[in-house]
C-alpha cells in the first residue's frame, strides 16, 4: 500500500518532467530497463540498495551500466537516487504506465481463448472493443485449451466469461 503511494507520487512527478521534455517513451522504456536489471541482476539489486555505498558511486554505476542515458533520462534516475527510491522502482514504473494509459485513452485488455485467434479475428475484437470502450485498446491473447471453446475477456477489473467450460458449469449447477 506505501509502495504504491511513493510509486504514484514518483510516476506523477517524473511523468510531468517526461511529456514538458516530450520524452515520455523514452523515459518510461529506461525505467522499464532499470526495473528489468533491479530484479533480474542481484549485484545490481544489491549495490543500489546497500546503505553503506555512497550515492555518488550508485550514480556512477547506473550510469556505466546505462550508458545510452541522455541528460533529461540521468537526471531523473539520479533524482531516484538521491532520494532512495530505485528500491520503488517497480511500483513507480507501474504507476508511469497507469498515467500514460489514461492521458492517452488506453486500456489494457486480456482476452483468453481455447485456440489462437488469427490476426483478422484479433483485428476485429480489437475494433468491436475500442468502439464498445470509446478508448485504444492494448491486447493480450492468452491460450487455455480447458475453456472448450469461446473466450474470457478481462477489460479492467470487469470480466466477461463466455467460455463453454463456464456455461456448462451454470448447467451443472442447475
């Protein structure tokens, strides 16, 4: 519950610095980056977290393992830094995603089929949704053989069973 506080707070702050320098992509893939290394990299999880390393060498190690940072890119993960919170990062990026899905009317959307759907079919739920949600819609397509046939969609926190293994569930209930 704190963590997602501090990540909100951060996410909004950066997220204002990021679209005034109109490097809102950019921004978010670095910090997507530096949250993929934080989990994946114990040696880089464990020198930005150890309190007894300077946060001037946390910073020149950041930057030598992100070499490719601009200024506007270093600024903000030095700020993150300063204040102790690349140990946030996960929620922080989280909460950048959020603000960036609903600045830019998008809404993520998974949808869970027993077979793959082709491309036209995805293309055709994609635009039946966006016209449904009046919002841009991301989509993830999940396989699951176990739902006979039919789909589940999770837009938000609404979900839409109309899968066969869920109709004869209700039938067996009968």
């Amino acid at each position: 519950m704190i963590g997602a506080k501090v990540g909100k707070r951060y996410a909004v702050a950066i997220y204002d610095i990021a679209a005034g320098e109109n490097k809102v992509t950019e921004v978010y893939e670095t910090l997507n980056s530096i949250m993929e290394t934080y989990l994946n990299d114990v040696e880089f999880k464990n020198l930005v977290a150890h309190p007894l390393i300077s946060k001037e060498d946390k910073k020149n190690f950041v930057n030598k393992v992100f070499p490719a940072l601009d200024e506007v890119e270093m600024d903000i993960v030095d700020y993150l830094i300063d204040k102790d919170r690349l140990l946030d990062i996960r929620s922080i990026v989280a909460e950048f995603l959020k603000i960036y899905y609903e600045k830019n009317q998008i809404v993520d959307v998974e949808a869970t089929f027993a077979l793959e759907p082709s491309e036209v079919q995805k293309e055709n739920l994609i635009k039946k949704l966006e016209t449904k949600t009046g919002k841009k819609i991301n989509l993830t397509v999940k396989i699951d053989s176990s739902i006979i046939a039919g789909g589940i969609l999770k837009i938000g926190d609404e979900i839409t069973d109309g899968s066969i293994k869920r109709q004869l569930e209700t039938l067996w209930k009968k």
